[in-house]
C-alpha cells in the first residue's frame, strides 16, 4: 500500500510517503524547536498551532518529494498518542478529513510502537527483540514479538533519559534541547573526571531513575565559584553521559539475558547518542547480542515511522473509525495484535 503518514505528538509536525511499510518515499520534518527554545521547553498551546499552520505544508512536500499525487494515496497512518493531546489532535483530525475526503483507510497508530519498529524501514529485524527507548518522555524496554505484541519488562521511576539530558544541558546553560549539544560536549570530555551516581544500576530488576544524576549534577555546579566552561565543561558532560549511558546499558543487557532474547533495538531521540551507541554495541557484542539502532533521522520524531505498523494494520484490514480520538496517555502494552 502506498501510505501518507502524519506525525504531531509533541514538537515535530512530521509526513512521510512510505510504500509498502518498507520503501521510503519522502520524510519530512518541520521542528518547532526554535518556538520553544526561549521557553526553555515546549509550550503545548503553541505547539498546537504551529502544527496547524506546518501540517498542510509537511504534508504537501512529503507527497512531491515522493514524486506522488495525492490521489495516488491509499491509506493514512496517523499518530493517536501518547504526547500532548491539542497537539495530537492537529495530525488525527488532519488524517481523518483526508481519509473521509479521500474515501481510503487510516489507522490511529501508537508514538513508540512507531520509534520501536522504525528499524525496519531500514533493515529486517526478526521478532521477538528486546526494544529499548530511550526518548523525550520515555525509558522502556519492552519484548516485542511482533506488530501489536509488545510487553513492558521495566521503564523510569522518574525523568526519561532524554529529560535527563534536556534538564542537564539547561542547568548548565547549553539551551533547548540540549541532548544534541551534551553528546558533542562529552565526544571531547574525560567520562571518568568527574564521577555520578548510577541509580538502580546493581538492583536486580528492570527499572531506571534518572532525576537523581541530574540532581548530583545539579549539586555538583553549586559547589563551584565560577562558571563551569572549557575542558571543565566537557569533562562534566561526558561524566553525567556516562552515568546514563552505563545505567542504560546494563539494564539492557540484564533484560536480553533475563528474557532470553538474542536481538536489542535501541530506538528514540537518545538513541542517537554516540556514547551509548558506542558503548551498547561494544557490550552487547562482547556477550553475543546483536544491536541495532536506527540512523539518526529515524531515532528523533518523524513520521515514516508509523508506516511500519500502519501499514501492518490496514493491509489485514484493521483501521480506525471515525470516532477514534486522540489518547495523551497510552501505555504500549495496551496495543493489542490484530488477526494476520
Ligand atoms: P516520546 O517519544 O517519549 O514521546 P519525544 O518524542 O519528545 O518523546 P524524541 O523526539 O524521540 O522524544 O527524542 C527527543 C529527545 O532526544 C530529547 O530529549 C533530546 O534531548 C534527545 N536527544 C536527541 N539527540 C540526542 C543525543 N545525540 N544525545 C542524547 N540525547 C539526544
Ligand atoms: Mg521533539
Ligand atoms: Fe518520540
């Protein structure tokens, strides 16, 4: 099927034109970062309507990269939620008047289902895998034996990974979102300078906690005199990363070894850390795990993405009606398989 796919959960107004759950066409993204940034995070109202004005655009550039027309459309995947629902609300009622215009099928599609699966517009990986996610609002990790199969096996007691890194790089200055702008910093940093706590890393179980290193760093910058920058800077950025990115990664391992799983998908917008990707893949291949993680521009939001389950769906028939609305909260493991 040849599938338009619409993307608005948070801050991001995202198309694609992907074939057959597989064949990219065209991704487009049109961030809203720089609207945010001053705000020092995302402020819903106003992502609503910068959704409303890019929505048509994305839309329109996704459907001529990808060389089509918009009668050439034969099914919508559209993200239901979770995120921020005035924001959601934008890309499903934009996909539900498409579809009803168009007289073609849409399926209302989960944010993570989509960022899990996204591996597969680039490779094959066979079910099940252990799915780590690492993104703005998440820290999962999740047995994924299939589309519409998913189990949640551990997840954050608190701050997600990527709210960890978005609060660091604001205490220290860095803006806006600041996971890109701590990954570049560490890249020259001594990891080991500068040593912070590793909640939970030794517990025998599955979840995270992330807001006490971002406190210890909090902490550690009160204690000093002056402001915080050069070599000192970066030798604190890759000690806080290198918190996370061993938290991370033991806890992965733990769960590969514990489920008897052999594949890890790491996917989300911290899963185009360099250091955790460096890490993850040194760790797991030691023990005989494969890893894989998605290229960068589909870790981050982008709607591509959803086409892998969207297309999974409509093609057995299973899309939305009419009356689907918008979920802000939805927890992955409420997704139920469809008939194949
Ligand atoms: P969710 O998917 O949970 O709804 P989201 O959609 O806001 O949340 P993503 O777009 O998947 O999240 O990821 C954004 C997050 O990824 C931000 O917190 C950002 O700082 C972080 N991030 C992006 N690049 C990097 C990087 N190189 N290193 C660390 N973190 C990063
Ligand atoms: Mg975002
Ligand atoms: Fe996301």
């Amino acid at each position: 099927m040849l599938l338009l796919c619409l993307e608005s959960s948070c801050d991001e107004t995202a198309a694609a034109v992907v074939r057959d759950g597989r064949q990219v066409l065209s991704n487009v993204i049109a961030s809203q970062v720089d609207v945010h940034a001053r705000y020092g995070g995302v402020v819903p109202e106003l992502a609503s309507r910068k959704h409303l004005e890019a929505i048509p655009v994305v839309t329109e550039q996704a459907l001529e990269q990808a060389g089509v027309g918009f009668g050439d459309i034969e099914g919508l995947a559209v993200t239901r939620g979770p995120g921020l629902i005035g924001a959601l609300l934008v890309g499903l009622s934009a996909g539900k008047a498409m579809a009803y215009a168009r007289r073609i099928p849409w399926v209302g599609v989960h944010h993570i289902e989509g960022h899990a699966l996204a591996i597969e517009l680039e490779q094959e990986v066979a079910y099940p895998f252990l799915a780590l996610i690492v993104s703005g609002g998440h820290t999962h990790l999740y047995r994924i034996g299939g589309v519409g199969d998913y189990q949640t096996l551990g997840c954050t007691r608190d701050d997600a990974a990527g709210e960890a890194f978005d609060k660091v790089a604001k205490l220290l200055g860095l803006g806006y979102p600041g996971g890109a702008v701590i990954d570049r910093l560490a890249a020259e940093g001594d990891p080991h300078r500068i040593k912070f706590p590793r909640p939970l890393m030794h517990q025998d179980n599955l979840d995270f906690s992330f807001s006490g290193i971002k406190t210890a760093v909090l902490n550690y910058v009160k204690k000093q005199n002056g402001p915080i920058e050069g070599e000192h800077l970066r030798d604190l950025a890759a000690g806080f990363q290198q918190a996370v990115v061993e938290v991370l990664t033991a806890k992965a391992l733990k769960a590969l070894r514990g489920a008897d799983l052999q594949r890890l998908v790491v996917a989300g917008g911290v899963a185009c850390n360099r250091g955790l990707r460096a890490v993850l893949h040194g760790a797991a291949k030691g023990e005989g795990f494969e890893v894989y993680f998605p290229s960068p521009l589909l870790c981050t939001d982008n709607a591509g993405m959803l086409a892998v389950p969207g297309d999974y769906y409509l093609s057995r028939g299973a899309g939305s009606a009419f009356d689907l609305n918008a979920v802000a909260s939805w927890p992955l493991d409420r997704v139920r398989p469809v008939s194949p």
